[in-house]
C-alpha cells in the first residue's frame, strides 16, 4: 500500500482488522493527526480505544492530507513527547545531528524545558533560549547544534531574528539530506521561518507600544530599544521617519527608502510632503549603517542640513537623526550637528 510510508512518517500504522464494518484500524500516534483522521471518514471506537476507518480510499486521503499540510507547531509538539528510538517509522537517528535515541539527546529535551520553567527569565544560556524554541519546529533532531550554527552565523539572538529566512536553511536543513528526508526538513525550515520571524515582528510590536502613546523625547530609552531592534542587523542601509504630532506623539513610523550597504537615497521634496500629508509638527530622522559604526559621514551631515532647512521652511521641526550602529548609536543633536 503506497500510502504506507506517508502515515509511518506520521507515526501511523494503518493494519486489517477482518470486520467487514471497520476494515482498517489505526495505531500509533494518532492524537495530533485525529481532525485530520476525522475529516477523512474515521470513526473513533470507545470499546477498542481505536481509530477505524471504512476503505482505502479513506487511507489514501489521509496520507494526502498529512503529505500536503505538515502537523503544524501545536500538533507538531505533541511528537518530542515520544520515547527516544519511536521516531516516525521506525526512523533512525540522524548520523551527525543527535536524533531521537542517542544518548545526548535522551530526555534532553525535558530536561531543558524543565530548567526554564523552574529557574525561569535568564536561566538560559543564548543558545539554549534559542534551542528551546526550536524544539517546537525542528523534529526528530537534537535542536542544540542548530542553535549554535545559527547564533555563529548572525552574530547573536537579534540577529538571527533578523536574518532573512531564505538563511536559515543553512543550519536547519543539513547536507545532502537523503529524498526521503527532504519534505520532513523542508516542513522543519518552513516552521522555524514563521516562528522566529514571528518572533521578531511581536518583539518589535512590544517595544513600538511603549513609544506609542507617549512623547517621544520624554521616552528616549524606549525609542532607542525600538531602533535598535528593528534596524541594527539589517544587511542594507535603510531611512525611516518617525513623524510627530504638536504633541510629539507618534503620528506615523515609515521606511522612507532603502539601499546598498553603504548609502541610502533621502529625498528632502518627499519628506516634505509627507509631512504636511500626515500634519506632522516634527519628524526624527532615522537610518542605519550596517557596518556597525554609527559615526556620520560628510554625506549624513550634509544631506541632514538640506532636510532640516526644506521643513523649516514650512514650520517643521527636527528634533533629531539618528544613526543604529551594531549595539551603539550617534545622536546629531547630541553631537551639537543639529541645532
């Protein structure tokens, strides 16, 4: 039966059972797949305490439907609670990443989130935070090298938040994975896409709230925290606007442009328009430099002069530009460049 081996994958085993009213039964691990069972045409049996369902074509359609939509990471988690050595059919352990039933990674798992839970924020070392997280995308796989290979590779936490997904391959999906790996590590890359950028986005949602609602200048740290989050690892040189009200509240926090590594285009004309489109009373200016090093060039200073002169020319201030290096920024106005 070619649909064998897709619900061994899943942990299914589908056997006859010689009962003309429930021909096949199901065992194994059936919890996170039982929408899916149901949806299918099974039938839950109290009295066996077992899923049954009424042909082949039942079967197929199953195997379709966990072939062509992944578990999913709720349901997916449901699988590291399985014993060392009963991976998914009978899988065996991965040479060279830890896989169920070796001795490393024997109930490392539940010791780890253990830890977490009794220790609690900042029990956990980088990689460790990073790994714990990964135990609910990557399966089947000891997560601790793949949280190493990935703070190496970006340089830290923030920056593999920060790195584009396409990247992330590089530590989750090994080398030369055997065909009949290649859809179980495509769905491991695919989950720890959405989880960590995901991540990513909801830290920089939290820190935007405390900029949201207050005056800016009043909340310096905070804005600070928030620019360095969104902008300190980005591989290309972007500006952003943070445009104020009469209030210098918030009004709007827009990239303006993007460019290479070492320049962006700001045009004076569209910052102006922008401005009076949104009734801003002041703006602060923001970019970044990829480099690391948040010291201006004579281009910064120069082109920061042409903006502050076109907005005051129609009653708009800047209060500052602002320059994310790695871990460091230059204000202007503290700088005494802006008056």
């Amino acid at each position: 039966m070619p649909e064998s081996s897709t619900l061994a994958d899943h942990g299914l085993t589908a056997a006859p059972t010689g009962d003309p009213e429930r021909p096949w039964r199901l065992s194994g691990n059936t919890y996170p797949h039982r929408e899916a069972i149901k949806r299918c045409g099974g039938t839950w049996s109290r009295m066996a305490q077992a899923w049954h369902v009424a042909d082949e074509g039942a079967l197929k359609a199953l195997a379709a439907a966990l072939a062509g939509g992944a578990t999913g990471l709720a349901e997916g988690a449901a699988d590291f609670a399985r014993p060392p050595g009963d991976a998914p059919g009978g899988a065996k352990p991965d040479a060279g990443h830890g896989a169920w039933g070796s001795k490393h990674y024997h109930g490392h798992r539940d010791r780890l989130r253990d830890r977490f839970l009794e220790a609690g924020q900042g029990a956990l070392a980088d990689y460790e935070a990073l790994e714990l997280l990964l135990f609910f995308t990557v399966r089947f796989r000891d997560t601790k090298p793949i949280a190493k290979d990935l703070i190496a590779r970006f340089g830290g936490l923030g920056g593999v938040l920060a790195a584009d997904p396409a990247r992330y391959a590089e530590a989750v999906v090994p080398p030369n994975p055997k065909p009949e790996d290649t859809e179980r590590y495509a769905q491991d890359l695919r989950f720890t896409q959405v989880l960590l950028k995901g991540m990513h986005d909801l830290f920089q949602r939290v820190l935007k709230e405390e900029i949201k609602t207050r005056p800016l200048l009043s909340s310096w740290t905070a804005l600070i925290d928030y620019l360095h989050m969104a902008m300190q690892h980005e591989p290309a040189e972007h500006f952003r606007i943070l445009f104020l009200d009469r209030k210098n509240i918030l009004i709007k926090d827009e990239v303006q442009s993007r460019g290479t590594v070492d320049h962006t285009p700001l045009y004076p004309r569209e910052v102006v328009k922008r401005a009076l489109e949104l009734a801003a009373s002041a703006i602060i200016m923001v970019h970044n430099h990829p480099s690391g090093d948040p010291t201006p060039s004579k281009a910064d200073v120069d082109m920061t002069a042409v903006v502050v002169d076109a907005l005051k020319s129609v009653n708009i201030t800047v209060h500052d530009h602002v320059i994310v290096g790695k871990n460091r920024h230059l204000s202007f106005r503290s700088q005494g460049l802006i008056a």
